[in-house]
C-alpha cells in the first residue's frame, strides 16, 4: 500500500479513474499474500504487483468491466502449472481478487485513502474496511472507510451501524494479527455482508546512533523493508545527505539529552553503533529509560560488561539491561560491516514481527 495511495492522490488531482486490486482471499501456495494491492491506471498501465504471470494479466483484462461499469467485480483464479511469472514455479493455489473501481468525482473515497496514508506516514493505527457485496457498490454511496485506534470514522460502510460496532470490537484483535481477513457482519435487515478488513500501522521508525561504516550499510538495508530510518550523530562532516539519502531524516546533535529531542515511543526501534564506549554508554542510559520496542548496541561481551557494569553502579538493574540487545545482531557469522549490517537488520526484522528467540553475535 505504500505507493499505491500516494498514487491515487495524484490520480484524483489529475481527474483520472482507476481500479484498485487486492487480493482478499487465497488458498495454498501463492505468489502474493492477502492484502496484497495493485493498482490500474486508464492506459493500460499499473502500479504495484499481486504476483505477475496469468493471475495479474486477467486480473488487468477484468479490469476493463470495471473501468466500464464504475461497479466492483470480484475475480476466482486457480493457479496452476507455469501460471505465476513465467516460472517454473507449481503454485496450485486459489486467489480471489477484489476490483473496486477509484472515481475522482468520489471524494469521500479519496478521503478515506488519505487517512490511511496519513497513519502509514505520520504514525497511529486503524482498520481500512471496504464492503466487497457487490450488489452494495450500486447505488452510487462507496462502501469504505477507515477507522482510526481512537474510534474516528472517515468514510462510510453503506451506512450500516453494526458494522462499525463489529470493527470497533475486533480492533485491537486485528491490530496485533496485523493480518487482513474478511469478516461477515449482519446488516439491519439480517443479511449476511462480507467486509475486507486490513490493517494498517505506520511504518515503525528506527532511530540509528552513530553514522560510521556500519550505520551506512544498515540504513538502505533497514529502509528497504520499511523502516523509517532517523540517523543521529554528533559529527557535522558525517551527517551528510549523501551519505544516507535513504534515511528519512539526519540530525547532527551532542549525544548528551538526545532522547529528549525524538519521539521515542514502545514501536521505536533504537541502534547503538556510535564511534566509542562512552557514546555507546551515554546513549544506552538514555534508551533504557524509554519504552523503545528494541534496544541494540553494537561491540563485544567484554566492551558490554564494561557498560553494564558502570550503568548498574548507577543504577540500573539486570533486568533493565536484559532489554538490550548486545552483542547486535543475529548469529550469521558476519565480520564486514555489510555483512553485520545485514545480522542487525535482519534481527530487527524479527522483532518488528513477533519472533525474537534471543540469538545474539559478538562484532
């Protein structure tokens, strides 16, 4: 979803309709997961991919109803043999995929991505819910909204009120899956309606301390699957566009207070990778006393027992420091600062979803 709503907003701004794709249901091996969007533009072109081959050239063709009727259109595609990408790949599995058509007359509609985009890119949570009975895409109201964590309601879900009730309800369920699924809610007339539920969180930010060697191979590393980097050093010749032009912000500061000055918070992602111990100490103290989701420093047992044992005659106690992750880094035998930068990131892959087993490496 991250550059397919920045693309309808342009699209909206150029008066040009389009049809969004997603896949909303699958079965057995597939290419692409639920949730899953590609979006089709009036010439022909599109962006984003449900996973190529035959799935995504009939999933374009089927478009052109869509294009036609301003309704939505639901498509079953069994996958088999060499379908997926021109590949050798078996899938064999089931896809249904939901095309709903982007009018820039629908306001409303536009209102509703917009909000979500401003979560993905600002912070928050919420649930997109689209209604995805056909026969609810008729009558001219677009069955859509997004709900925020606190409740607020953009857009409209054919008006029904039970099926706010039912997304409210399941809010904090759905959040912490982080998976999309269909719900099937009863209207008030006591007919079934599915409504395709997804997700959506910012994407969190990981606040990187320290911009040598290392930091320089984890920023594309951490921006290509979707951190939100924020590089942080006290050095005004390192802190340098050009250096990182994939981080979201540079900051030159003094390591002393840095905390104070970022919004750290329980989903943020800290990396202690600064030039010598007493930076790594003075920026660690400081993390620990936030609610940071992860904590890493960079350096060997002997340099973090040196640390531990300075922070615990000030204070800090073991389990504080059991929130650390140091040595960095899962175990892949990495000795090259591209190679720790890839143990690093990958580590923070594993917490960002849930699976931290505890593997630790010594750089």
């Amino acid at each position: 979803m991250k550059d397919i709503f920045p693309t309808i907003k342009e699209l909206f701004d150029q008066g040009r309709f389009s049809v969004l794709a997603t896949i909303i249901r699958q079965s057995g091996p597939t290419p692409r997961g639920i949730g899953t969007k590609c979006l089709i533009l009036d010439d022909g072109s599109f962006v984003g991919t449900i996973g190529g081959g035959i799935l995504e050239a009939r999933t374009i063709e089927d478009a052109g109803k869509v294009f036609d009727s301003g309704v939505s259109h639901r498509l079953f595609f069994t996958l088999k043999g060499t379908d997926v990408a021109d590949t050798d790949m078996l899938c064999g599995g089931d896809v249904e995929v939901f095309l709903e058509p982007v009018s820039p007359k629908s306001l409303g509609h536009l209102a509703v991505f917009q909000e979500a985009m401003k979560v993905q890119n600002r912070g928050g949570a919420g649930l997109l819910a689209t209604v995805i009975a056909r026969d609810r895409w008729l009558f001219g109201d677009i069955p859509k909204a997004f709900l925020d964590k606190n409740g607020q309601r953009t857009g409209s879900l054919s008006g029904v009120q039970e099926f706010e009730d039912v997304l409210l309800a399941k809010m904090d369920q759905i959040l912490d899956s982080k998976q999309p699924l269909i719900l099937e809610v009863q209207d008030d007339e006591g007919k079934n309606v599915e409504i395709f539920v997804e997700p959506v969180v910012s994407s969190p930010v990981l606040y990187v301390f320290g911009a040598g060697h290392v930091s320089k191979q984890i920023v594309p590393l951490a921006a290509g699957v979707d951190f939100q980097v924020v590089v942080i050093d006290d050095r005004a010749e390192f802190t340098n566009t050009k250096y990182f032009p994939d981080a979201s912000d540079i900051h030159q500061c003094r390591f002393e207070g840095v905390m104070e000055r970022f919004p750290v918070n329980g989903s943020s992602f800290l990396v202690i990778v600064t030039r010598g111990h007493m930076h790594d100490k003075t920026v660690l103290a400081q993390a620990l006393k936030t609610r940071a989701k992860y904590i890493g420093m960079i350096g060997s047992s002997r340099k973090r027992k040196i640390i531990y044992e300075k922070l615990m005659e000030e204070g800090f106690t073991e389990r504080d420091l059991l929130r650390v992750h140091s040595p960095i880094g899962l175990e892949i035998g990495a000795e090259t600062p591209a190679e720790i930068a890839v143990s690093i990131v990958a580590e923070l892959i594993q917490v960002r979803a849930g699976k931290d087993f505890g593997l630790k490496i010594e750089h």
